[in-house]
C-alpha cells in the first residue's frame, strides 16, 4: 500500500467513496430519519468527515413524515411528490437542490441511495423541480463466483482476476471484515440491493454454508444488511445427499421436499432477511433434476416451495447446455440450448423463481447478440446475467470499459424497433407482479485496488448504475465514476476517458473477429489460440478452413438458431445481407472474400483491424504517463505495469490471428503490412 | 487391492518380482559370501521362498575366494573366469549351468546382479560355458521428478504418470517405506545402480533436502544402498541464495565455493556413500550461471569441486534453450540449443562432471533424430537421458514399449554406420577413463500397480536391461518381462506380446506425422491440438499452412541444424529425396502434395495412417478380453479401463489431425474414409 494515499485506513483504496466524494458532502448535514438505515447514513457521514472538508452549503435528509412536517420547498408544497414516492417504492427518492442547500427525501433505502446521490455529484442541474428517482431493475444483484477453498487450478475466485476471495481465506470467514464494509458500502451507492456470496459451482466444503457453516452467512448477512443488501447462497441441487445424508436429491421425493424445507427454516431463524439460493443445476457437471427425469421447473419449484413461506426467492440459472458435445456434429448447437431447454418451460415456474438468463446465447462473449431466451419467457420472472468480471474480456489486464456493450443490450428491442415495452431492460424489470431485474458477476477480490486493475472498478460502478437507470449514458457514467474517484482534474478526466471510453470497441478489434466468438486459450482463457476450442467438446467452433469461416445458424441451411428470435430478427440474422457485420460470424459461414457492409473483405477487416486495434492499443501507455502525479503513485504503477501487458498481449493476437488466416487463406494483405 | 492375489503384502503388486519369479529360484541355495549385499540376497531368499516354492535343483552363489576354493566347475579349473572378473569391475558376475545345479560367481554387486538372474530366468543355454556378465553403461540411473509437496497444476511428480510419489507425502518423506524397499529391489533386478531423488526443477520446499532435510536422504540412501543404489539429489543453482543467505550464487565468488564446500561435506558426514548432485541450471526458468555471465562448464565445475574430495560427481543436464522464443522468428531453432550451448565447451568439464543429454535435440517425443551433441564432445563425460515416464507417448494411458525406440537410439552409428566404436550406446558408456551412461526420467508413483498402467512396468524392465546390455532385442526384454511379471502361460504371452511389441510405432502411427512433433494440448501434453504450441514461446512449431508442413532446418535454406551432424547424416538429412520418411517433416518444410519414398503423398500418410493406427488400436481390447482369468482381476480391469481411453484418444487424434490437414490443405482423402 503506498503511503501518499489520503486518509490510510484498513481498506486502502477506497475507490469511489474516498476524499473525492466526501469532498462533494455539503459541509452541514440535517438528517431528519431513523432506522437502521439512517444510522448507516449517519455512520457515514462521520466517515467521509474525516476524509475531507466536504463543500459548501447544506444536505437535508427528510423521511416522509420529516418532509411532510415541513410542508414546503422552495414555496412549493411537498405533497405531490411524497404521493409519487409513496407509490414508487421503498427503493425510491426525491431530490431537489433549492439555492445552496440539496434536499433529499426517502425512507430506509430510499433515503440511503439518495444520500450517495450527493455524495456521488448526481445533484440534478435543474433547481425548481423535484428529481424523482426510483431503480429501472427490481433485482440488482452481484453474484460472487468466490470458493473457500482455492482450487488447484481455478484460484480461489472461478474467473476472478483480482487475487483470493474478499470473503474467505484459508476455508472460512475472514476474521477482519473491515473491506467487505467499504465493499458493501461502494454497493450501496450504486444502488445494488442483493449479492450472492458463494460460487455457483459448490464445491462440497462451501456447501456447507447452508448448514453448519450459516453463523459465516449470517455475519456476512449483517455486514451488507447495514447498506441495505440480501444475501443469498449459492446451494448445490445435491445437499440432500451432500448434507443431509439422503439417497437421493429428486424433486419429487417427499424426503427431498422436507429436507429443503427444514433447512431453509433453520436459514430463516438465524437470518430473518435472508435472500434466497442461487443454483446452477445440470451444467458443466453440477448435479440437477435432470438425473431424475425431472425438468427444471420442478428442480427451481422444489428450492421456491421450501423458501416461500419466509419470503425466499430462487435464482434458476439458464446456463444449461451439453458440454461434452462432439466437435464432428455439425447439427447440434450450443447458442440453442438455453432456449431450448427453457423456453417451453414458460408458465411452470413458481412465483418466487427468478430464471436467470445470460445476455447472450453463448458466454459472455465480446460481442454475441442478445439470448433469444429474453422475450420468450413471458409468464416467467427473469434476470438477466452480465459478466462484470472480465473473463473473455482482457481478465481485468487489458482495459475494456463494458457500459457501452451492456447499454447497447439494455436497450435492444426485442419485439422489434417498433415493438414498445420490449427492450431487454424492460423484459428483465418484467411487471409488478413478475418483477425481474439484472444479476452480474462480480468483478471483485482481495485485491488492494478492488479489481486487479484499478480502472476496471469503472465496470462494476456502471453496472450498478445501468441496473438503476438504463437510459444513463455510458459515457455520462464514466464521467461520474472519473470525478468521484479522481477529483475534478480535468486532464484526469480527459485521459480517463480517452482510455476508456471506447475501449470495448477496441477489445472487440484485435480479437476473435465478427461476433464469431473465444479463439482463447483453453482452461485460463486468456490469451489467442485461435483453435484453443477448435476440437473440443464445448460448443464454441469457428469451422475455419481454407477457403472460409463461421457458424451457420440459420435456418435455410444451418443450425436453425437464427429462427428463435422474432421477426424482425429472424430474418435480418437469417440473411447475409442483412445480417450486421459484428455478428456476420455468430450467424454465417461465409468465404473469406466475402465483402462486408463496410466494404471490406472478411479477410481484409481480420488484417485491418487486428493491426489498427493494435496501433491504438499501443497509443494508451503514453497518454496514461501524463497522468503521473496527478493519480495516486501505486495506482499509477498499477495501471502502467497492465497497459505494457496489454500492449505484448494486444500483439499477439494482432499477430497470430494474422498469420493463422494467411496460413489458411492465402491471401496477402493488401496494405502490405508484415504477417509472420 | 484385490483380494485375489498370492502373497498380500504390504506393497500389494509385486511387479515382475512376485510368485512367478519366485517360482524359479531353486529349492536349494547355498550362498558363500558375505557383506551387506550377500545380506540383502539371504533376505531376498527368504522373501521370495514365502511366495512359491521353488524350482527344482540348486543354485551355488559363491564370492571369488568360495570359488577359489571349489577350484573347477564340471571339471573346467575355476582361474580363469576368475581372472577376468578381476578385470570387469566389481559389477560383473560370471553364470553357468551344470546338470541341475547353477552357479553365480560374483563380488557385491556383481553377486546381487547374477542371483536376480537366476531369478528372472536369464541362465543361459549353452550349460558347458562360463556365461560372463558385465553392464555396457557403468551410469545406469533413474531420475524421478518427484516433489515433496503437491503442485497445484503439475500434480505431485512432475510429467508422473502413476499416481503422487512413492518417497514423499504431505512434503515429507512417507512414514512406512515399505513399497520404496520393494522398488529398490525391482531396480536392483535390472541393474540399476544410481537414482535421483527429486524434481530436476527445484523448488524452495525441496531445496532443503540439502541442508534442513538432509536426514530424508539419508533414509532414502539407507533403503536404496541394500540394493547396491546409489543416492543422487537434485540441487538448486540457487542454494547459496536460497538456503545459505548469500546475495549471490556466482561460480567465481569465493562465498559460493565455500558455501559449496561445506554444504558437500555436510552431505557426506551424514551420507558417506552420497553420489552427488543433479542440476537443471538456465532451463526452463531454472537460475543457473548465465545470470553471473558465466559458462555451464564453470557452473558445472563449481559443484564438482565440492564434491571431488568426497568422490561425488556432478549430473549436468544440457537441457538448455530459450523457452521465451518468438514464434515469429523462423531463424532460431530449438533443436540447436543443446549444442550450441555445450559443444563448444567440450574439454572445459572437471571430470566428476557429467554432461546430461537428452537422446534427441527437442524434448522427448515419439520420433526424433539423436541428439547431435552426442558424439560433439569427446573429451566430455556424457549421460545420455531417456524418458521412461511416458510425457509425449501416451502418459501411460496408450500403450507404448519404448524399448524398439531406446534400441534404435543406442545402436544409431553417429559417426556413421562403418565408423566402429561409434553407437550412442558406445559413446555414452565412453572410455575407462571418461565412463558414461545412461540416465532416465522413471515412469513410477504411487500408484497400485507401480506405474499407472500395469504394461507400462514393461518400459522400467526394458530401461534397466538395456543400460546392462544394449544389445538385448527390445523382443527378448519384453518375453523376460512378461515371463516374469504373468508366469509360463502361452496365451498370455503372446497377447501381450501383440499389445506391446508394435506399440510405439502403432503411437507413432496414429499422432504427430513422420517426425513433427508435438501437436499436443498445452500444460499436461496429452491429447491431440494440432495448433496447441504453434504461437508460443517454447520453440515447437510445425508451420503447417494451406500448402505444406515441416521445419525447415537444412543448411542451404533452413536453420542449419541439419549441418550439426558428422557425415553421412549431415548429407543425408540435408536433402528431401535421402532424409528417411519418418524424420521428413523434422528437417523439411514440403507441400502435402510431396511424395514419400512410400510413394504415397504427405497428406495422403496423414490421412491413412491415422485412419490405421486407429483401426489396430480397436483390436487391442477385444485381445486383451481373452485373459481374464489368466492375469490378476485388478490388474485385468485396470488394463481394459485404460484400453478404453486408448481407444477414444486414438480416434480423437485421428478425426482433429484428419479434419485439420483437410481443411487446411483441401485434398479429399482419395480412400474416401470420412473426414468431419
């Protein structure tokens, strides 16, 4: 930990909440609330104090009644607004500035997220209105793929790539949890309302966090509960047999069915809020109902019936595919599976199952489109999932800004451009009474700058923020996320978002191309290895040859996949003509002299952009070093020591990609530029 | 461990030293000679009399002065075979049969060596001559890659295929060593003389068994000695950093060579009998002394000079090259490395230095040519290092008997087929003056069956028997062994002599093609991934694009290495049309099109005997069905099992190498036998 850092203290970098953002705190605070929740404003109010001076003018915190008693701002009555928050949820706040004094109202978490508002500059420009703020996504959850225990090749944290588990160390509970605070406190500011705290493959050592390890849940349980967060775990569809000495995990087995519901009474004693399960169940070898003939209705209704009784819900992910497919089938595809699977399952599922659907058909590709899945569910509560760790997007060593890939998602018309209400954000809010939201993986580990790389602390930010508001800009995000973790330095800002803002856009460029997806290294996948996946059992082919490359899904001649969207989609992805360039691979096998609407061959564009990619990726390091002095000098390093990875990185794929399509294709570059 | 097994011992499978070897020492033995080995043989009596009962007639193992004193043998005086023991060395052993009586006449080891003998039916024919028996190699050593403590992804034996180690559990040396006291005495069958103790790379747990552990060595030593085997440790060029507190580890430094020096006297204060040290220096990450800018010879003669006064020899392995080379350079050569590197140091070794060669110039693989360093440094003492474990043929899941291969090595005439002394196995034994001999990395863990798959003992058999003896037919090893190891049934020697005796080149046959190499999944090496190593840094590329495949490694056009050979070979693997088939694509680059003297084409040997070797691997099991009943059930289940595996990774290299060559080279298969 270096030691020019404001204010040292247990958790070290203190990401978005330190001296920037208690700076914004108006010096005088009148909180006017009670309840636990206020008291954790108060807490924190105490705590930014002693970062920094805090601005001028004053930040009055009002629960209804509070507001209420008052009667009026700025000559204007109070009651309107306080009949809209009173119909908009307890998540809910208003917000007002009135000359030099900032108006909240709120209650419980209301009041809280508002409260962060400030602290965050999301002060509205306009003074005579109220703001009112209420969350686009019922559910804004972070799942943590983190394991006790670390696995000889998986780390502790499956897919994490910021050190050992925030949570866990040496098998069990931290003793000193003063980073998970902070941690549960930077959620709390982007409005996320629940996490899950165990990998979705449980191993059995964690599995026993249903049981007789719960005092862990529930001291973790009281950490975020604090910042007005749900815990929820992440159980194994085996615990019966696991745990509880059973022969058998079938859904239908009235041994199973009590089981369940004794367990999660014992949950519910010793954790009265506690959030629900997570489960991953018949994928990538996790135990399921399939085993016993059963469907995944009846294995999440199993899990639903034993919660429902306390309030539980049950996060049923739709991640289930075959994952020892045979390379040499053609016909079978994986991006088909999820909707497969689940789509006629619609109308099974109990009212507390929330089926939890990765944006895309494959996984968490740079770029896939959106999971034919979303909108084929709609008698179903559904969440859809994002990836905040960056597993198939530079693994937090190369920069990738992901707001403008998940905006791009958010705001996708499923029924179409003319098709109102069907966005996947709309689709994933669902309806009052099938509320859904967004689930992520969280980005996060032991790590003393939270995420490995500092800047990718910008992605879980934005995640909260797009689970709030889906119509935020991700550039407007980035600017909140620049300012209260930097400070107003405008080069600060100008860099930042040089380096950032299209950095997804320049990830996609110089690595697998056209939405055709992974070429990583197997296991790790990280790195190129354009047929890493080629020949194995995974589903993720490319079918490169000499003369062409692509999938095939179409329904004319191919898989069929392109047929499970509705129109217009079907037919815009069924024909390669219409079907947009970054996905011209996700849906078609097409010659590598095949000319994109860009004009550009398909091979051209692979040469082109993989050594323009490049050249921009080597531009970065350089704008960064103007930064030194102006950035905390750890964090500077930090960042310096990545871009070089993601410059020897960036270089490999540039060149191996070039030169594995030369060798197959033959054809020059024509701009001449060097292939080995 | 079954049940069904004569004998249950501690060490459960007896290898080829159970019942059936039993069964042929004579009822009556009458030693005359005494010291610890004459010890270890009474033992040894006992031992194998509690298995079977013995054959009939009587075996006389008598000393030179029992002899001396008996005078003559079936009326031939006993002096002169005497006279010429005195001059082989204290290793050899003279054997005749008289009616039904056979006599062993032998000093220590060379008793030992001509009682096990006896035992493993090796009495020769002709009953009225002195048999005399002396080993080719004076260096017969075995290295085992063995850690003390679990690497997270290499496993507990590096490149081990058989199980955790047999010396060490939870980083220590095992409590009951009962089954090392059993592989010692299998060891000492074959003749082996020497054995490393731990991994060649050196970590900083098993670095102390210099200094802090020593006393494991110790024990190891105590267990190895009662079979006449020396002890050897594998050594960090470090240790003066890592375990003596020095700042450097410099060959010149006067604290190094102190610290050396102290550290070796040490050893044999507590090990009199120590052989010495291993080192992997400047390889594969190891340190060694080009970081002081020094030579291998002056880092070789450092440790040599701590261990001259105590006569201990230094193994110094010439395992040297890049391994962070560009892929895009095609100039540099791997292959070259080792001779690069050592040839021109030739002369500069102490002479208790052993220059350690691995038999090819890559690393191991189902075909190379020999290594041109053998044969470059006649005034070097040289080892010449075989794989036993099987990394790159099959990890001991594939049946592959390495023994046609290690014969082919030894008897290869470097310095070409009329030039007399000049065989590897000649070189490698060198001169009175500069003994060499041949070291291997063992294929043995801590698995039931000694190594993973029970046939795979076959491999350790014919290692140790042809060090003693390189003229031995791989065939006649493999009836010793079988004989041995299953007893006198026909059957089954004649099915496992069909499983074994072909099954390196059935290997060959079905994966890497004439010569290339590699091919394989990174990290473990098994399994077929054509492209796996093409775009690393580890120097194992094949180049393959639409057009053609192979190094280039030709004077006129390629990487030179070709030139390293004396002639003949530097003329004959210098061209296409004289460069044997199945080193082709080893020293050219050619288009699939080309012709082999076959008189098929490249692409068409691809196609076909992939197709083959996968046809006559699906034989071997239905072969092997035949007998159940006749070998012990665990052993017979354990063979099918892995005969599974074979079988679906055989088919697995067939379809990725058939359907990678096609679709690179789009040349149908003109025996129409399906490409995927």
């Amino acid at each position: 930990m270096s030691t020019d850092r404001a204010a040292g203290t247990a958790t070290g970098d203190l990401a978005w909440l330190g001296a920037h953002a208690a700076a914004r705190l108006p010096r005088t605070v009148h909180l006017r609330s009670s309840g636990p929740l206020a008291e954790t404003v108060e807490a924190e109010i105490a705590r930014l104090r002693a970062l920094a001076d805090g601005a001028d003018g004053s930040l009055h915190l009002w629960d209804p009644a509070a507001a209420a008693q008052e009667g009026s701002v700025a000559g204007d009555p109070v009651a309107e607004v306080l009949e809209q928050l009173a119909g908009a949820g307890e998540e809910a706040f208003a917000l007002r500035a009135d000359g030099d004094r900032i108006i909240v109202i709120g209650t419980g978490r209301g009041l809280l997220y508002g409260f962060y508002a400030v602290v965050l500059g999301q002060v509205p420009a306009s003074p005579d209105r109220w703001s009112r703020n209420a969350p686009a996504q019922p559910i804004r959850m972070l799942d943590h793929w983190d394991n006790m225990t670390v696995h000889p090749v998986m780390g502790q944290v499956e897919r994490g790539y910021a050190g050992g588990s925030l949570f866990y160390e040496h098998g069990e509970l931290r003793p000193d949890l003063t980073r998970v605070e902070h941690y549960a406190r930077l959620l709390a500011t982007i409005g996320i309302n629940r996490v899950a705290i165990n990998n979705v493959n449980v191993h059995a050592h964690e599995a026993t966090l249903l049981t007789t390890r719960l005092d862990q849940v529930a001291r973790l349980a009281e950490i975020f509960r604090a910042q007005g967060i749900t815990v929820h775990l992440a159980v194994s569809f085996a615990s019966p047999i696991l745990l509880g000495g059973l022969e058998t995990s079938d859904p239908l087995d009235p041994g199973v069915q009590r089981w369940w519901r004794t367990t999660a009474e014992a949950v519910y004693a010793r954790i009265p809020d506690f959030g629900g399960f997570v489960v991953k169940a018949d994928s990538e070898g996790q135990p399921g109902p399939f085993a016993y003939g059963r469907d995944h209705a009846d294995g999440a209704n199993l899990l639903a019936r034993a919660l429902a009784p306390h309030g539980g819900e049950v996060f049923w992910r739709a991640f289930v595919y075959d994952h020892h497919q045979d390379w040499r089938d053609r016909r079978t595809d994986r991006a088909r599976a999820a909707h497969d699977h689940f789509a006629p399952l619609d109308g099974s599922f109990d009212e507390n199952v929330i089926v939890q659907v990765k944006h895309g058909p494959m996984d968490f590709q740079v770029r896939e489109p959106v999971s034919p899945v979303i909108g084929a569910m709609p008698r179903t509560r559904l969440a859809v999932e994002l990836q905040v760790t960056q597993e198939y997007t530079g693994q937090q060593k190369h920069l990738c800004y992901l707001a403008p890939a998940w905006s791009e998602i958010l705001r996708f018309p499923v029924g179409g451009p003319d098709s109102p209400g069907s966005t996947v954000a709309e689709l994933a809010a669902g309806t009052a009474g099938r509320p859904g939201g967004v689930v992520a993986v969280s980005n996060v580990g032991a790590d003393e700058f939270w995420t490995g790389h500092p800047l990718a602390q910008a992605n879980l930010f934005a995640l909260g923020r797009l689970a709030w508001d889906g119509q935020l800009s991700a550039q407007r995000i980035l600017g909140e996320w620049t300012a209260a973790t930097f400070g107003p330095d405008p080069l600060v800002g100008e860099v930042v978002h040089e380096l950032l803002a299209q950095s997804w856009l320049l990830y996609e460029s110089y690595t697998a191309p056209l939405g055709v997806g992974f070429m990583v290294r197997p296991g790790h996948h990280y790195g190129p290895d354009v047929d890493g996946y080629e020949y194995t059992p995974w589903g993720t082919y490319h079918f490169a040859d000499r003369d062409g490359i692509g999938v095939d899904r179409t329904v004319a001649t191919g898989t069929g996949f392109a047929g499970l969207y509705p129109e217009p989609w079907a037919s815009l992805y069924e024909s390669v003509r219409t079907c947009p360039d970054e996905l011209l691979l996700f849906f078609h096998h097409v010659p590598y002299t095949h000319r994109l609407h860009s004009g550009k061959s398909v091979i051209q564009h692979i040469y082109d952009s993989r050594a323009d990619g490049c050249e921009r990726v080597l531009t970065l390091r350089p704008r960064w070093q103007q930064l030194e002095g102006r950035v905390p000098a750890d964090l500077h390093a930090r960042v310096t020591q990545l871009l070089r990875e993601q410059e020897r990185s960036a270089q490999e794929w540039r060149d191996q990609l070039r030169s594995y399509f030369f060798r197959a294709s033959g054809i020059p570059d024509e701009n001449g530029r060097p292939i080995h």
